[in-house]
C-alpha cells in the first residue's frame, strides 16, 4: 500500500509539472519542431491520466493540448492542401475531428469532478447546468467549447454534431460571463469567428464580432496576430471588403513574435495562415 501511495504522489507531481508546462511551448521560435514533440507530450499526459484519472490539470493539458495540436497541425494543413488533393484534405479534417473530440471529452471529464454528472445534465439543460460552474472553470469550460465547436467546423455532414451546438455555445457563454478577459481575451477572440455561426440570437452579428476583435486587441496591445487573422476570415471575407481583409493580414504579419515571448509560437503559426489568406485572395472574393 505504501509503494502505491509513493506511485500516485509521483504520478500527480509530474502531472502538476506537465500542466503547468505550456510556456516550454509556447515561447517556441520552431512551429515544426513544437508539432513533432507535442504527440508525444500528449500520450504521456495520457499515460499518465491512465494512473491519476482525476488529475484535473492533466485532463487540461489534455484537453487545451489536443485542440491546439488540432488547430494548429492537422485542420490548417488540411485546408492548405485542399486544392491540390482534396481526398486526403478531407481524411485530415476527419482526423482532426476526431482529435477534437478527445479533447472535448477529456474537458468534460475535469468539469466532471467537481459536478459529478455534468455531462448527462448537460445534455438535459445545457446553460441550467453550466450555471453552477464558477470563475476557476473558466479555463476548462473555454477549451472544452474551442474543442467542442472545432469538432463541429470540421464536420458539417454529422447530424448529430450539430445539434450539439447549442450546448458548446452555453460552455462559452458562461465562461464569457464569469471571466470575460480570460486569457488575453482568448474568449473574445473566440467569439470574433464565432459569432457569425450563432442560432437564434438577433442582431448584427458582425459588429458582435468587431466588438470583441477591439476587446482583444486591446488588451493585447496589438501584439497578438489572432484577432486580425479572424477578423478578416470571418467578417471581411463575408462582406466581400478585400481592402478590409488585406489591411487586416498585413497587421498581424506586423506583429513582431518576439515582443511577446509567451505568444511567439501562436504568433508564427497565425502569420502563416496569415501569409496563406493572402495568397487565396483573388479565390475568397469576387472581382
């Protein structure tokens, strides 16, 4: 009994090490090499879940860890190669889907131990539910809806997924009311694409998007490229203003990674969907 408590105090040292290790990668001046280690890193968290399954911060990383490999590594290169080969763009968008909803299911899971049953409510009453989620869920409740409505972008022919929107939405909603500046704004910039895709509420859902792109840039201070590449993405591209859009890219290309260490691996990855929208302008509007 005692090798196993020595086990298990070992196991949640090295949990609470790997969750709170996201600055090894995030400072990363290499995005290549970040995405060759990060499969690795992620099957150790999950090795590790295997032995501490109730290790919030290892559900966490799990879950803010596979979004972002996701994101970052299998949906923006998907969408790069889609004209040249459309058969395997699509087999990485299901791949990344997939990837998705591992870390959408591990994100319920750490919301779980503290609501015993969330997921089953959630689905009776999904912003009843999140109700009771106070402001130290707010990171899990942002990247378990991140992972949630990616899951859905990629999969536009799975019924069933999209009758979950409504119940991602709620997680951000609440996340959104409980801590609104959330990580840099991470929520508002979430809410920049967003917004456009919402059911059911009225209003011009582009200047919603406008408010929380000036929000995060804000409290950015202009150094993160992320809202400028969701902007133009979403709200220009939909109105059709190529001047807009152009603008927009060439903002975040400005923005100098090393300036902000602790963005600087974000801030490459952004700038090369950056550099890729540009290069697709003439398909993306009408001349």
């Amino acid at each position: 009994m005692s090798g196993c408590s020595v086990k298990k105090f070992a196991i949640n040292r090295l949990g609470d090490s790997l969750a709170n290790s996201s600055t090894t990668y995030s400072a990363d001046d290499d995005p290549e090499l970040v995405g060759q280690a990060l499969p690795f890193s992620l099957k150790l968290v999950e090795s590790l879940l295997a032995e501490s399954p109730a290790h919030r911060g290892l559900l966490f990383a799990a879950t803010s860890g596979f979004t972002a490999y996701a994101y970052a590594y299998v949906q923006q290169d998907a969408d790069r190669i889609e004209t040249e080969d459309l058969e395997r763009a699509e087999a990485m968008r299901q791949r990344a889907a997939r990837l998705y909803l591992r870390a959408r299911d591990y994100g319920l899971r750490g919301l779980g131990i503290r609501f015993p049953g969330f997921t089953q409510a959630l689905k009776r009453d999904a912003k009843s539910t999140v109700r009771g989620a106070k402001r130290d869920d707010v990171p899990l409740l942002y990247w378990t809806a991140a992972a949630w409505v990616s899951a859905i972008s990629v999969s536009r022919e799975n019924p069933d997924l999209l009758a979950d929107q409504p119940v991602a939405e709620a997680l951000i909603d609440r996340a959104f009311e409980l801590d609104p500046d959330f990580g840099s704004g991470a929520i508002h910039g979430f809410l920049i694409s967003y917004e456009p895709a919402r059911q059911g509420r009225t209003g011009n859902a582009a200047a919603r998007s406008r408010e929380h792109f000036d929000r995060q840039v804000a409290l950015t201070h202009g150094q993160l490229a992320a809202p400028f590449v969701s902007l133009a993405e979403t709200v220009t591209v939909q109105a059709q203003d190529r001047n807009e859009f152009e603008q927009l890219l060439k903002r975040a290309l400005a923005v100098n990674p090393d300036e902000r260490p602790e963005w600087r691996l974000q801030n490459l990855i952004v700038q090369r969907r950056a550099r890729w929208l540009l290069a697709r302008a003439d398909d993306l509007f009408a001349k």
